[in-house]
C-alpha cells in the first residue's frame, strides 16, 4: 500500500470513528458506514484532498452537509506531519491540505519500489482473459486491427499489474463463408496465372496480397489445381491460404511487439460437435442453454429477450446451418470452463449491435453480467499533411498495419493508437508521429525519459551516484517540485483505475501531464548546482520520475530509451 492509499485508509477510519463518537455523545444519530470518497481538487485553495461524505450523511443524520462537515472538521485528530490543517468548504465539503513532508516521502517510496511501484493486488485470485485483434486471416492486418492490438495488449498488462492472472488470446476465424471466398479466390488467380479464362468471385477478395497466394499456390502444387473439380481444390487451398495468412498476421504482431498466450481456432472448435448435422446442432445448443433454446418458423432459436436483448436470437438456421453466434456461445463458454473470472473482447466498432446479444447468451449460461465486458476500437484514419493516405496497393482496400509500422515505428504506432478512448475516432498523422519534436506525444514522453538519463549519467561524472535513497528530500520545496511529487504519487491510483475501468487510453494522459511538468521544471531550474545536498535531492526526484515514466511506457509496450 502506497503512503497516499494509507493516508486515505486512516483518514477513512477517522471519520468514521468520529461519527461513532458524535453518535456516543448524543450530537447526531447513529450511522453505519460511511463509505467515503476522495478526490483531488483543480485548485489549490481546496486543499490536496477532499471528500463529500458529508452530502452522503446528510439525509440519514438529517443534518445540512456543512454542519456534518464541521463536525466532522472540530471531532477529527489527525497527525500534523501528514495533515497541516482541515476546512470545511462550500456547502460542506471537508478539504485536507497535506504537509510538504508527506509529498516529499514519495520520491524514496519510489526509489525503494524501483519497477513495482505502480503494481497493487487488488486483482490477486482472479483470472482474466483479454481477446483481442482476432482477425479473419482471410488478408493483412489493417490499422484498425493495430489500434485493437495497442488497446488489448496495454489493457492486459495493466490488469496484470494490478495483481490480475492474464492470459491474452487470439480467436482465429478459419471457419464459414469468408474462408471458402478466400479460397474462392486464391483459386482464381491461380487459373488465370496459367492462362485460363475465369471470372473472379463478385464478392471475392481483392489486392496484391491474393496474387501472392496463387503464386505460392502455383509454387507448390504446380498445375495440380488447373482442371480439378472446385469441390475437390478448395479444401486443400482453404487450409494452404489461411495457414500462410495466419503466419503473415503472426509476424506483423511480432514486429509490432505482440504477444499471445492462446491461439484458439473457430475450426477445431466446430470440430467438437462432430458432423454439424441440425440434430447435433439442436442438442449440442440444448445442452448448453436449456431451456432458452426453442424452435420456431423452421430454425433454432435463443431467447436473449429475456435477458434485455432486444429480440430473441437465430443459433440454427431453418437450412441446418449453424450461425455465427452459436459458435460464439459455445466459445465463450469454453473461455468460462478454462477457470477465467472475467472476459474481456476487444471488437471493431461494427460488433456494438452484436454485444446485447452475447451480454444475453453468458447470462443463459449462468455467468453475471459484469463476467464479461466489450472494448470497442472505433476506425483509423491513416493522415500525411492533413490529408488521407490513399489504400494500400497491396490490400486493395486499407492501409496495413505493417507499413504504418515500417514507416512510423513501433513505439510510435502504439502510443498512437492509445493516445484516445478506444471507442472515440483517431486520427493518425504519419508526419506528426515520426517528428522529433513536443509536438509528437511519444516523443515528447520518451524525451523526458531520455533527458534525465543525461543527467544521470552527468551526475556520476560530478560524483554524484546513485540511487539517491538518503537524499535530503525535505529540499524539495518550490511549486514547480511539490507539483511533480503530487503527480508521482498519484501514478498508482491511475494505473489501478485505469485497469479496472479497461480504459487504456488514460496512462498516455498520465504520462505526457507528467513529461510537460518534467520538461517545464528542467527548463527553469539547474538539476546539478553547487549547492551539492540540493543538487542531490533534485537528483532524487528525477531519477523518481524516470522509474515512473519507465514504468508507465513499459505498460504501453513503448521502449522507455537512455539516448535520443
């Protein structure tokens, strides 16, 4: 537990044993509780923390808010080294101002932890899953599959930072429709490269990378596909152009830093059940969703009605097929017998209709609303000098993931990508993400990091070494630096709320709030002076903020660099 996360905890107490003494004394009436909230006023006149909990005790002590507030103010005995004083403000707020001495204490704090500071335990005995990209491996991962991919994998290591078991896993599509018209049209392509006359599919996949295919294709097999019945080709291409796709899709996260824990097939899933006649299909559904599951108008039907859907849902068509959300039922169900605790999927803005409907499926199967939770990543627009960039000619329809890559880096890409609420539009500027300037926010932050590794290194040629742990801190008094040591010992609570609210996007925020304080205080003061305690307490702070910044960019997966 932090200094900070202590301070509340006692102060909590504090209130509340005060209400149970008010209670004794005959001042109000007894209250159980309260739960009390803090937060971090905008301006320094209301202090460095407040709560409301007077508002809340309002209606049961039936009393005004400011008369609890004053209560609570005269009855409160809270230790002068931590607190310097406590008011009451507004209608009844209770605002705390904070000793310098207790912000000062976080740059040891910091240095003790090293790379845990920022970790808790508040996830600890529970497993997570986070799904994420899960891309048809029918072509190359487009930039919206990169922003899904930055999102999933930064949400999956804050979860494990804050004590959450994680695994990451990708869903491989490599079953249905999309997969015979992958294969539909490799096998076109094909023909046509040994010069047959053949009409490409009407909705048949397009762009350089299918060309590719039927050259591999043509590589391996020779003429074998040429004159061969369609019925007969299009198992083997199926199986040949998605394993190639799927090692494209496999190394173009490997080079974007990715991850993952579990590759689970849709097609060996679908395996499971043996022949998909509609009687298996019928029991298999049954066996998994009881009585929700009825037939009507000659399909098979779920009633996610019940459970706030807006309609009941089709799991068999009246032709015997399966659709795509009974494999989904039956793959977040498999997700539930692993032993996870809560699911996370990250989709495509498109699936938000699709949600109400798997929302409904889970609770059929007897797992709690909140077991399971969607991130939606809404489009990229890929931008040079303010304007669009045209599709790529290899895809045909978007820009790939991998050229953005290639052009912009990695750490670029990702920060990027978070630097928004995934469910909000991005914009990406090739041009502004590649600028060695303050205007470019990974930059801008990995500068910080890198600016202070200069001083570092500085300060042992000046004979001054590390780590800095008996540095007198107390020096530590300006604005600019009391400023810093509150943002430093904030980091924890971000990166705890940040996890449990899945919202990724918000450690970016952190961090380039912290790199512009940092920059500004450089800007202003000498870090190394002749003033050698000084010079050591400044130095103390900033290799504080190098492990905070190092801390928070190694969430991201962005490098955390000594030299720029």
């Amino acid at each position: 537990m932090t200094q900070l996360a202590k301070l509340k905890a006692d102060v909590t107490e504090d209130l509340r044993q005060s209400l149970r003494q008010a209670a004794e004394a005959g001042e109000v009436l007894p209250v159980e509780g309260p739960e009390v909230s803090w937060e971090y006023p905008s301006e320094p006149d209301f202090g460095d923390l407040a709560t409301p909990v007077a508002f809340a005790l309002a209606r049961s002590l039936r009393r005004k808010p400011r008369d609890i507030a004053e209560l609570l103010q005269r009855c409160l005995d809270l230790d002068p080294r931590v607190v310097d004083r406590v008011e009451v403000g507004g209608a009844g707020y209770l605002n705390l101002f904070l000793t310098k001495g207790f912000w000062q204490q976080v740059v040891p704090e910091i240095l003790r932890a090293g790379q845990r500071y920022g970790r808790s335990q508040v996830g600890v005995g529970k497993r997570a899953q986070v799904e994420f990209v899960s891309a048809n491996p029918t072509g190359p991962l487009h930039v919206g599959h990169g922003r899904g991919a930055a999102v999933g994998d930064a949400l999956a290591s804050l979860l494990a930072a804050v004590g959450f078991d994680v695994e990451r896993e990708f869903y491989i599509n490599d079953a249905g429709t999309q997969i015979e018209m992958l294969a539909r049209s490799v096998l076109a392509r094909y023909r046509q490269s040994w010069g047959r006359e053949v009409v490409f599919p009407e909705e048949g996949y397009h762009g350089e990378y299918v060309t590719d295919l039927a050259a591999r294709l043509r590589e391996r097999y020779g003429e074998k596909f040429v004159d061969l019945p369609e019925q007969e080709c299009l198992p083997v291409i199926s199986e040949f152009s998605t394993h190639l796709m799927l090692e494209e899709i496999k190394g173009d996260l490997d080079r974007f830093g990715i991850r993952f824990d579990s590759w689970f097939s849709e097609k060996a899933l679908l395996s499971r059940w043996g022949p998909t006649d509609r009687t298996r299909l019928l029991e298999a559904a049954r066996n998994l969703l009881g009585r929700y599951v009825y037939e009507a108008e000659g399909a098979v039907w779920l009633g996610t009605s019940a459970f706030g859907d807006d309609k009941d849902r089709v799991l068999i068509r009246a032709n015997g097929e399966p659709t795509y959300f009974l494999s989904d039922c039956f793959y977040h169900r498999d997700k539930f017998e692993r032993g996870f605790d809560r699911l996370i999927d990250v989709w495509g803005a498109d699936h938000h209709g699709y949600i109400p409907r798997v929302e409904a499926a889970l609770q059929a199967l007897g797992h709690p609303a909140e077991s399971f939770h969607v991130l939606l990543v809404q489009m990229v627009t890929v931008l040079r000098g303010g304007a669009s960039v045209p599709m790529s000619k290899r895809s045909g329809e978007f820009v790939t993931l991998a050229e953005v890559v290639q052009e912009v880096g990695r750490d670029a890409a990702r920060f990027t990508f978070l630097t928004r609420r995934s469910d909000s539009p991005l914009d990406f500027d090739l041009e502004v993400a590649t600028a060695q300037s303050l205007e470019n926010p990974v930059y801008y932050v990995q500068y910080g990091h890198a600016r202070i590794s200069s001083v570092l290194r500085e300060a042992e040629k000046a004979g001054y070494p590390g780590p800095y742990l008996d540095a007198p801190v107390e020096l530590l008094d300006v604005g600019e630096e009391l400023g810093l040591l509150k943002q430093l010992a904030l980091y924890p609570e971000v990166v705890e709320a940040t996890a449990l609210a899945y919202e990724p996007h918000r450690i970016p925020v952190y961090l380039q709030n912290l790199a512009g304080e940092l920059h500004s205080y450089y800007n202003k003061y000498r870090i190394i002076s002749a003033d050698r305690p000084l010079s050591q307490a400044r130095l103390a702070l900033v290799s504080a903020i190098r492990m905070v910044l190092a801390n928070a960019l190694g969430l991201l997966g962005v490098a955390a660099p000594e030299r720029m």
